[in-house]
C-alpha cells in the first residue's frame, strides 16, 4: 500500500498553526540545533559563556544580534533559514539540494507554483519537515567570470530583500548560508564583506524587528574569513541599539540639558574673556620690560660705534686739505692780477711791439697759469667735495 501523497497547501496551513512543541514532533531529524545553543557574537568573542536560555527582543547591540555558526544548516531551529537557490526554485546542488531533500517533497511543490526567482530577489515558502518554520529562497549572481558593481548589488539585494520578506512576516530570527561562493563562483572574502556590511546596516535601521541573524557557514576557509571580519565589524563594545533610538548627532537636547549647556557656556565665556584680559595685561607689561631692555641694549650698542666714528672723522680731517684755504689761495692770486694789469695801463702807450708782444705773452701765461691753477683748485675741491 502506497503512501499518499500530501498536499503542501494543506501541509503548510497545518504546519504553521502548530506551535513550538508540537512542530518539534514533525521534525525529520531530532538533532536540531535551538538558538539558545548558539550564542551571539559578543559571547563568542568574549569566551567566557554561552548565551542564556531565553531569547531577547527589542534591545542589545549588533554584537548581541549576530552569530557565526560552523556546521549545517538544515538543522537550525530558527523562524526561516536562507536557501542559496538557482532560478528555477527547484532544487540543485549544494546547500539548496541538502535544503531540499531535508524538507521533503512538499517544498519542491510549493516552489513549483512560484515561478522561479530573478536574480537578487527572494521568495517564501513554508519549512515543512525542516526545523526552521519558513525557507527564504534567493537567487545569487553567477560571477564566475567578472565580479562587477552587477554582480555587488545583486549579491547585496540577495540579504536585502531576504530581511524584507522577514520582516513582512514578523519574524525575528534567520540564518544565511554564503549566497555564490560555491559553483557560482563569488570570491570569499568579497562575499563576506557584502553579507557582514548589508546585515549590519538592517539591523541598525531595524534594531526592534530582529533577535539573531546566524551567519552559516560550512567550510573553514569561511569560518576563518568570518570570524576576522565580525571582529572588525561587531566589536563586543558597539553602541546599545534601542527601540527608536536616533543617530549620532541628530537626538534633540532636554531643555533642563539645553539651559544648563548654555549657562555652562556663558561662564566658560566669562571666564575665557577675564583670562583673555589677565594674557593681554601680562603680555603688555612683558612687552614694556622687554622695550626698556632692548631700547638700553641698542643705547649701549651705539655709544661704541659713536666713540669709533668721531676717531675716524679726525683722522681724515687732518689728512683732508681745508678747501677753503684753497678758495683763499686762488682769490689772492686774482687780485695780484688786477693789480699787475691796472700798473701795466698807467705806463705809457709807447711801447715797441716787441715788448708789447711779449708782454702780451707773460699776460697770457699767466692768465692760463691762473686759470688752470683756479681749475685744478676747483676740481681738487669738487672731488673732496
């Protein structure tokens, strides 16, 4: 006798009245992983204990948010987990062949009627005999040949739109495989950083709608890559996320906070200007002390270069001859002139040409001999001049 075949509309709606307790009896495998045996990144870091046995809501930090699990992830006890799907829905290999075949049947049916999936979206169905409640599928980027801004903002609206559908159906905890790295061919470390930097962002916009986002990861080289950048990423200090909290810079002051800044701010002010006044009054009389000091030092410097001067000024005095005494000497000579030419004219007129030519010629000599006498007497005195 053959067994039926369920209905998965049937199977679904029954499914997800059930609650907690009771879906743990329809689980295929009992060796289910619950979310108090995961702890988040903050415990992990820290080392020193697992996370507590109830789950939190609505309050913590992203480091309380986030976990990084090694290990597979069928066997998640979480509202959904993320399959890494192809664009038919319908099952392949890796994580969305071991999804498929840890559902059952009724997931392959239910993803039929869902007409595949565009690359970077995503899609819901119901967990079916998976201990996760729901299965988000998402079709990532094939970047075996080029890893562009294409291939980034498909692989980035791969987590988006996941959260979404989260959201959208209220619930609260998810696990994400790595989205490409298998056959499609998304190199690890690139990977990770849009998974790591996408969720961060979510869950900061969203600190009230999410308790734990799992990071799953199945092989070492991922676990290693994850676990250096989480460390960088949710340090176990970060800022206490809150319901409606705002962001740094823009959380409007109380008015006591408000008046009292101000009040505070006057006196700094006050003070600043009394201190201000006290550094100009200082400085002024720095300043006067240190005028008289270099006004002494440039008298003292100066009565030196006076004493060396007027040494010099003599010196030169004595070897420099008196122009005027010079003046003297030429003028002395031009009236012994006059005197000579007015003797000459009261002599008698009958003078023989010979004599008088050779007076003449005296005359002349010694005009020119005066002449050059009073020339070289005025350039001697323009050049001592």
């Amino acid at each position: 006798m053959s067994k039926k075949k369920k209905d998965w509309k049937t199977e679904r709606e029954r499914l997800l009245r059930l609650d907690r307790d009771e879906r743990r009896k329809e689980y295929r495998r009992h060796d289910f992983i619950s979310l108090d045996k995961i702890p988040p990144w903050r415990q992990e870091v820290k080392g020193n204990e697992k996370a507590e046995g109830k789950e939190r809501t609505g309050s913590g930090t992203t480091s309380d948010k986030v976990s990084l699990y090694k290990g597979d992830i069928t066997v998640l006890e979480v509202d959904a987990i993320v399959n890494a799907a192809n664009s038919t829905l319908l099952g392949g290999g890796g994580v969305d062949g071991c999804i498929h075949k840890a559902a059952g049947s009724c997931l392959y049916d239910e993803c039929h009627s869902l007409n595949g999936c565009d690359t970077g979206k995503a899609k819901i169905t119901c967990g079916y005999d998976l201990p996760a409640k729901y299965v988000i599928h998402t079709v990532g980027p094939v970047a075996r040949d080029h890893v562009g801004p294409t291939e980034t903002g498909d692989l980035s609206s791969c987590y988006e739109n996941s959260l979404k559908l989260l959201l959208e159906h209220g619930l609260s905890t998810v696990a994400f495989p790595c989205i490409s790295t298998g056959i499609y061919g998304f190199p690890n470390e690139p990977a990770a950083d849009i998974a790591l930097n996408t969720v961060k962002t979510w869950i900061e916009e969203n600190p009230d709608k999410i308790t734990r986002v799992i990071f799953c990861v199945f092989l070492e080289n991922d676990f290693t890559i994850y676990k250096k950048k989480m460390a960088v990423l949710f340090p176990d200090n970060d800022t206490e996320l809150k319901e409606g909290q705002p962001t740094e810079g823009n959380t409007p002051p109380s008015k006591k906070s408000k008046s009292r800044d101000q009040s505070q701010e006057r006196n700094r002010d006050e003070e600043d200007a009394g201190d201000e006044e006290d550094a100009d009054d200082d400085a002024a009389a720095c300043g006067d002390v240190e005028m008289m000091s270099q006004n002494q030092d440039e008298d003292g410097d100066q009565d030196e270069p006076d004493d060396d001067a007027k040494e010099k000024d003599e010196a030169a005095s004595q070897d420099k001859p008196d122009p005027r005494a010079e003046e003297k000497d030429v003028s002395v000579a031009v009236n012994n002139r006059d005197k000579d030419e007015e003797k000459d004219e009261e002599q008698p007129t009958t003078i023989p040409e010979e004599e008088d030519a050779g007076k003449c010629t005296v005359d002349m000599e010694d005009n020119s001999e005066v002449v050059e006498s009073s020339a070289s007497n005025g350039e001697a005195v323009e050049k001592k001049e």
